[in-house]
C-alpha cells in the first residue's frame, strides 16, 4: 500500500510516524521545525488520515507499507522517528529492514505488549449515529459519556467529517478488528543500528518492563526523559523534543 505523505525541507530524509487515531498532520509543527535541516516525511499511516483503508493492521504489515512508500519515492534509506503506536511501526521497520534505518528515535513507547482501553474509543466512535448534518458540536457531546476528557475527544474528533453525510475519516472497522495486533508486540532479533528512546516523565508507557526489553531489542539504544512530558511529548515539551531530535539525528 502506498501511503498519502507531506513532504518539506531538504537534506537527509527523516519520516514522522504518528500515532493510533492520528494523522500526519498531528506532527506538523515537528516537521516544519526540523525540515529546516531535513528532507521531512509524514505519511498518514493505513486507515488514517489521507492513506486508503485496509484489513490488517499487524506491524509487519504497517512496516511494509511504509516500504513501499519509500520505494515509490526513491528513498533507499531514512531516520525514523515515531510516536506511540507510530513508535512500534518505526521499530518493526528498523528489525524488519535495519539497512534500510539511518537512525532510529521512538517516543514513549516500548518494544512490549500494552493492555489498554483504546479499543473503547473506537468502540464509541463506531456507535455514533452519522446522522446528516451532524455537527462536530453534536459529536462532541455524543461522545462526552464513553470519552469524558475534552482534549482526547478534540483528538478524536479530527477525524469527523461534517456535513450532509457525516462520516469518519479513519477506518474504524479496521482499527476495532485490530486492536488487539495494535496493543501485541512480536519480539525479533535485535537491531544494532543508533537508537534513541525518548520518555515523557510523567507517561507510564515505558516502565521498568519496557526498559529491559529496549536493551535486549535494541541493545545499543540511548534512553532519556524529558521530566514534565506526559505521552504527548510533542505537545507537552515541543522545545526540549526538538532540542533531543536535533542532536540525536545530526550526531
């Protein structure tokens, strides 16, 4: 699968892979502020954003679509830089095609298997009667009882399309079906390649866990924290993000 990417800047290419219920566009300060140094690359990953909708959402097979991508636009070999859920796919692509892997950076996430609730969000999404001319207000406040927190609903929400036939624009059948691919992880032979694993300080998605699987995966990475960041890291501490990004991808 070819996946819809925006590119800016010139120099060495770097992709930004987002997370689960985003789009590449959710990175866009990111990759405005490193494209200055970059050629920079933010694919919408399958069934989000742009990129078309498919079954199967294992990360062999998120891993492979970005192959193809990358393909399709003659780059042989780029520094991955992922979040979340986006962060396992920059790491299956690295173990899956490590000659292929310039540098590798993974924000607050591990190479482990999550148990989570996100499959309630798009359980509830999913129930939303896509009435015509539902309005994202409408939306909002459908959604207030199965996803209380403003901001996650705002995030959620992106991806609403409102008019006179409301829709989704993610491939939420798809995602509920994977879920539990989405939440696994399939451990391999280590990648050796520069790595760096940036935590937030105040995320609990890499504990003492995700540590110990880091080094036997990734045996040679650096792991740093970035003490006021939660998950979000690129909202929360865009300055200090940037300022680790920056010297871990020039070094």
């Amino acid at each position: 699968m070819r996946l819809a990417v925006t590119q800016h800047g010139q120099g060495a290419p770097v992709v930004l892979l987002h997370g689960l219920f985003g789009r590449g566009r959710n990175l866009a300060a990111l990759q405005t502020a490193l494209a200055g140094r970059f050629h920079v690359l933010a694919p919408d990953l399958r069934n989000h954003g742009a990129s078309p909708h498919a079954p199967g959402m294992d990360y062999a097979t998120l891993a492979r679509d970005l192959a193809e991508t990358l393909d399709a636009l003659a780059i042989p070999r780029a520094a991955l830089v992922g979040h979340s859920m986006g962060g396992k796919v920059a790491m299956r692509f690295a173990l899956d095609h490590p000659g292929r892997v310039a540098r590798l950076a993974v924000l607050d996430i591990a190479p482990i298997a999550y148990t989570s609730t996100l499959g309630r969000f798009a359980t509830a999404m999913q129930a939303l009667p896509l009435t015509p001319g539902l309005t994202r207000r409408a939306a909002d406040a459908a959604l207030t009882q199965a996803v209380p927190d403003a901001a996650t609903r705002a995030f959620l929400l992106q991806n609403f399309q409102p008019g006179p036939q409301p829709a989704w624009t993610l491939g939420l059948d798809h995602i509920a079906a994977a879920m539990p691919d989405l939440m696994a992880w399939q451990p391999s032979p280590p990648y050796t390649g520069p790595t760096l694993f940036i935590a937030g300080g105040r995320s609990d998605y890499i504990d003492a866990t995700g540590h110990e699987a880091i080094h036997v995966q990734f045996p040679t990475a650096s792991i740093t924290e970035i003490p006021q960041a939660g998950h979000w890291l690129h909202i929360d501490q865009p300055a200090a993000l940037l300022a680790a990004l920056n010297a871990f991808l020039e070094g």
